[in-house]
C-alpha cells in the first residue's frame, strides 16, 4: 500500500498515527495506494477537512475517472500531465 501510494514510509506512519495532516494531493495519492473507489476517497476528503472531489474540475474529474477504473497513481499522473494539469508528486518527507 505504501509503495503504491508513493509516499514516504515513515511519512503514512505519522498520518495514521496523526503526527501529520497530510494535504489533499497526499490523501489521494494514498487513496491510490489503499485501491479506494471513488466515493472511498471523496468520503476521505471530506472526513479530513479538504475539498471533495469535484467533476466540473477537470484535474479532479481525470483522478475520478482514474478511480473508478482502479488506475494506478502511475496511470493518473500521466493522465493529469497529458491534460497539462499538476500531477500526484507525494514527495517523500
């Protein structure tokens, strides 16, 4: 799962343990990581305090249809950088 995510190991550690509040991009790059669906990860958003995902965004809309099709966080930044949009980067902390 950590892998997955392509966050830091010792990093998802301290966001389960809740040492850190990790920003939207790492959420979903950690809903990658955890094959959420699509709803599993706007629930996330939502529980957490940042904006749901939304379908007129087109960033969003390109990681909700990356979702939905079990794409992995690989898939979604080509996706997003195709589209000329910011990619999932969970640089490692």
């Amino acid at each position: 799962m950590i892998r997955r995510s392509l966050l830091g190991r010792a990093y998802v550690y301290k966001i389960f343990s809740g040492e850190k509040i990790p920003s939207r991009d790492k959420l979903l790059a950690l809903a990658f990581g955890l094959d959420l669906s699509d709803e599993e990860a706007r629930k996330m958003l939502k529980l957490l305090g940042n904006k749901e995902l939304y379908a007129r965004d087109e960033r969003d809309a390109l990681i909700l249809f990356a979702l939905q099709r079990n794409k992995s966080i690989f898939e979604v930044n080509e996706l997003l950088y195709e589209h000329g949009h910011a990619i999932l980067n969970p640089a490692k902390e």
